[in-house]
C-alpha cells in the first residue's frame, strides 16, 4: 500500500488526459490548491495530486466536476493499492474501507475507458458483488449515506480506492450513462444529445425546459438524429440542412425542413431550443451560437465543438470567452455547461443560456 493519499482522480476519454490534466491544474490555482497530475497518455484517468489534506477537500468539496469539460468523474483518492494477489483481492481492500472516514452508501468497483482495462470488466462485477456484501456484513454500508465507496482497478494489481460525495458525482459507474440506440433515430448521433441533456441538465432543468409544446431549431439537421431527440419530446423543431432528412421525421408532423445554410438563417420569430451539430471551426460555431442567444432567438442551446488536432483545452477556453464577451456586452452573463460525452470523439458538447 502507499501512504495516505491526498490526490484526486478523474476519469476522461483516453488521449485527452493533457487536456483533463491542465483544466485540473487551472481549477487548482483558482481554489488555492494547486497540484501536480501523472497520468499516461490513452490511461483514460488523470491522478492530480495535492499538497495536503485541507487541498484535497477544498476541491473535492462543492460542485467541481459540473465546472469541468474533459473529467467524467471526479474522486477523492483514499488510498493507492499496488500489488493485489489474485486469489484475495479483498483481503487487501477491506483495511482500507474500514479505515474510511465515512460510511457508504453503496460501492462500486470500475475500470478506466481503455481497451487494456475493459478486459477487467468480468473480475469488477465479480468483486463488486463480493465487495459490497462485505461492507454489508461489517455494517458499513449505509443508504443515507451522502458517500459513495469507488474502487478503480488500473490494472489486475492495482487499484485506486476512493470516495465521492454523491451530490457532486457523476451518477453513472465510470461517468458514462449506458444508453441504448432508438431503432427509430435516424442516426446514432442522437446518443450525444440525449447524453448531453442526461448530463448538462438536472431532473428539474429537463422538467422545465423540455416540454411538450415547446419549438427548435436545429442547424446542420440532416438526417435528423439531434431533431429525433427534440421530437420524441413533441417540440415543433425547423430543421435546417442542404441535405435529406429522415422521412419517417417528416411525417410526424413536428418538422418542417428548410433547405438553407445554418450559418445564414434566420429565425421568423423566436424559439426555446437551438441544436447544432455542425462540422465547422469552434470559434466560428461558438460566435454563432452567441449570435443566437444576445439576439433572443433562442433560450437555449446545446452545441458540439470540433476540437483541433493541437491546443484544444485552450480552444475551449476562447469559445467560452467568446459566448461570455457576447453576453457582457449585453450586460448579461452566459451560463455555459461543457463536457466531453461518452458520444464524443475529438469534440465537447456544451449547454448555454443567458442569465
């Protein structure tokens, strides 16, 4: 075992561990608490580790994941374990729960989003189940408990045991909502936008602001996968594409497709959602998703990010400058909600509004 940990662990897309690692080290300057992260390059996990206990709750405290783009799940390290002998793995964890400060209720053993440890997904589930029923025996599960028990097998050997406030976490193993393909969508990028509204949004948010009744518009539609997921909720969405769209969309009396380019139209009147998944430079897509908003055509929008090959955090970062200079010149601030989903590739979604 190491000594105790004061670290964090965040769960990413693997290649883009630079890009959690600096959104991580640019977190901790603004917290006072700044750290050192190690990571691997494809790992899928970035450990940033911190100088002190007090550091550690300091960031893992309070809504910190919900602020960062390239992290699915953020986690307070208990302890590193190294050497774990096959024949018992829970002969070695066990100390390390007892030693909690915190009851849990529930625990989950997970594996970073890597081909090498996706081959550990039998031995999770098996520990898992043998995990859990020893807390159980030991009293040391408890459902009001606020926390949650995460272990993360790096490898047949090694494992992070860690913790999260479940207030604050991610409320899916490994960060990734498991989402089944709708046999009626018309393409499988309807996942990132049923994905973006599971996570950029809260049950009350989706309640309010995707009802039945409500219009949209979705720029670059064709052949209709993001209008599908607008659909399905009975909101009236005008889809704008050069190309064809889905024909059984067509018919559910909910589209009206404009041939046109979505970076020249223009709305008759204003709508609740705008939608985009249009393949174009991200500064020129952020400038026109805040065009949409300091002009009222829209409440809301979520939108895809086409990341460069280099510089991408910093990419981001001028987007986001971009929607937030927008809405300062209005005397508004923008409240922007990015994340790189499961459903991503070399993109970030992101929700924004004026507020």
């Amino acid at each position: 075992m190491s000594p105790t940990s004061t670290s964090l662990l965040a769960y990413c897309r693997p290649g883009f561990e630079s890009e959690c690692a600096q959104e991580l080290a640019s977190a901790g300057e603004h917290l006072g608490a700044i750290g050192f992260a190690r990571t691997t390059r494809g790992s899928g996990y970035v450990e940033y580790v911190l100088p002190d206990s007090s550091s550690q709750r300091a960031f893992s405290s309070g809504a910190q994941l919900a602020k960062l783009t390239f992290a699915r799940q953020l986690l307070r390290v208990i302890e590193r374990i190294d050497g774990l002998p096959a024949q018992d793995r829970l002969g070695l964890l066990m100390p390390v729960v007892r030693a909690a400060r915190h009851r849990s209720c529930d625990a989950w053993i997970e594996f970073p989003d890597n081909d090498a440890a996706r081959e550990l997904a039998g031995l999770c589930r098996a520990l898992n189940n043998a995990l859990v029923a020893a807390m159980k025996r030991e009293s040391l599960i408890d459902a009001a408990s606020q926390w949650r028990l995460h272990v993360c097998l790096v490898d047949a050997q090694t494992a992070f045991v860690c913790e999260a406030n479940i207030a604050h976490a991610s409320a899916w193993p490994g960060g990734i909502p498991r989402l089944r393909f709708p046999a009626a969508a018309p393409s499988r990028s309807t996942l990132k936008l049923e994905e973006a509204f599971l996570t950029l949004l809260d049950d009350d948010e989706r309640s309010r602001w995707l009802q039945a009744g409500m219009s949209g518009v979705d720029l670059g539609a064709a052949p209709g996968g993001w209008t599908w997921q607008l659909v399905r909720r009975e909101i009236r969405v005008t889809a704008v594409d050069n190309g064809p769209m889905d024909a059984r969309l067509l018919e559910s009396g909910l589209v009206t497709h404009l041939r046109e380019d979505g970076f020249r139209y223009r709305p008759l009147q204003p709508v609740d959602w705008l939608v985009c998944d249009m393949v174009e430079q991200p500064r020129r897509v952020a400038a026109r998703m805040a065009e949409w908003l300091v002009n009222a055509w829209c409440r809301y929008t979520v939108f895809n990010l086409k990341l460069p090959m280099k510089q991408r955090y910093q990419e981001v970062q001028l987007c986001r400058d971009i929607l937030a200079q927008a809405a300062a010149d209005t005397g508004k601030r923008v409240d922007w909600r990015a994340r790189q989903l499961y459903h991503d590739r070399e993109e970030i979604t992101v929700f924004a509004r004026l507020a």
